[in-house]
C-alpha cells in the first residue's frame, strides 16, 4: 500500500523565516500533488497544489519544489508569519489520496 | 456557500452505545470520504464513496459503516463503539476528474470521545 512519509514532525521558525517540509512517495497513479493546510479548531484545506508538468508551482509566499525521478516534493513558505502557525499535510495519488503524518508549524514573532 | 457540514460537533458517549455522525455537502461532489485524525498518525481514511451506492473500505475500516443513499450525505455508523475509536473525525467530498483528484473540501470535523 502506498506510502507517503513527512517530515519534519514539528517545526518551529522566526517571523520572516523559510519553513521547509518534505514528502516521499512510493509509487502513483495520477500526477496531482497537494498541500493542505489546518488551523485548531477546523478542517484541513487545500493550500496549494501541483500537477507535475512542472517542476515548481508558486503562489504568493508558499512554493511546491517537485522531483519526480526521486520521488518526493516539498512544500517552502518564505517570509514565515506567525499566521501561518499551523499543521501541515502533503498528499500523493494512490488508488486514493494517501495523506501525510503531518507537520506542526509554529512560527514565532 | 459551497460546505461541507457535520453533526455533531462534540460528541461523548459510552463503550457500545451505538452513533452515527452525519456529513452533508451541498457542491453536488461525486465522491465523498471520512478520515479519522490521531496524533502522530496524521489523516487515515476510513472509508470513501464514488458515487451514491458504491462505498469502499480506506485504511482502517474496522469498526465503523458508511451508507451512500443520496449523493448529499454520507453518515459514519459506529454500531459498537470502543474507547480506541476516540478521535477527532473528518467527513471530506469532492468532485471527480478524469485524470484523478480534485480539491477535497472537509468538514469543520466531529470529536468524537467513547468512555
């Protein structure tokens, strides 16, 4: 069964930093690969997302970095604001959508 | 507005004591899905639905059931609830594409305690 493994568990950044978080996927059956971001309190919802035509997807602040040949993608928020304190999960296509463990960002002031 | 609701919010209840939490969405979504969320386990798919009367096992469908009998909704069925089926529960839907998956939209989720 498919597998996706993220990291880091938990990461905490300085306002104006760059958060980094990685995922590693074994194998997929369509080239859509999103990121889903929860604030306490709700559901996660869709942040961003990539289907690999390209190698890069950017929007505002936060850019998808895909490889398709080593199998992973990672998700880069520039300029870290404390608003963006929340958990992580990236997602890659299986037979169904195979989601991540999740990363608990804390960005502080 | 385009939503996914669920009900209850809160829920706790006694080992055996049979619940069902509903899910409804109004964005006329082919396919719908409930994820059960664990510290350190992340999103785990209990099951999903294609359409209305096909439904699938997820990753751990031991101890719940799901009905499809409108498109709309989608109830999650806990016939004999234990105390490891405590756990913050997500009902997602969305539409499908022909070259896979498209947004899924949760719902605000259902903490569901079993004592």
């Amino acid at each position: 069964q498919q597998q996706v493994k993220q990291s880091p568990q938990s990461l905490i950044v300085q306002k104006g930093g760059i958060s980094i978080i990685n995922c590693a996927y074994e194998n997929t059956a369509f080239d859509y690969f999103p990121w889903y971001q929860q604030f306490p309190g709700k559901g996660p919802a869709l942040l961003i997302a990539i289907r690999p035509d390209v190698s890069e997807k950017k929007e505002g602040r936060f850019t998808i970095s895909f490889n398709k040949s080593a199998k992973q993608f990672s998700l880069h928020i520039m300029d870290s604001q404390p608003g963006d304190s929340a958990t992580y999960f990236c997602a890659a296509p299986g037979d169904k959508l195979i989601f991540g463990t999740g990363t608990r960002l804390q960005v502080f002031p | 507005e385009a939503q996914v609701t669920q009900n209850p919010r809160y829920l706790i209840t006694v080992t055996g004591k049979k619940l069902t939490v509903t899910c409804s969405q109004n964005m006329n979504h082919e396919y719908m899905s409930w994820y059960r969320q664990d510290p350190g386990l992340g999103l785990r798919q209990i099951y999903y639905s294609m359409n209305v009367e096909v439904t699938d096992k997820g990753d751990v469908p031991e101890g719940y059931k799901v009905s499809r009998k409108e498109k709309r909704n989608f109830p999650l069925i806990l016939e004999s609830p234990s105390p490891n089926q405590t756990s913050l529960y997500f009902c997602a839907s969305s539409s499908l594409l022909v070259a896979g998956f498209d947004e899924q939209f949760f719902g605000p989720g259902t903490r569901l305690t079993v004592l």
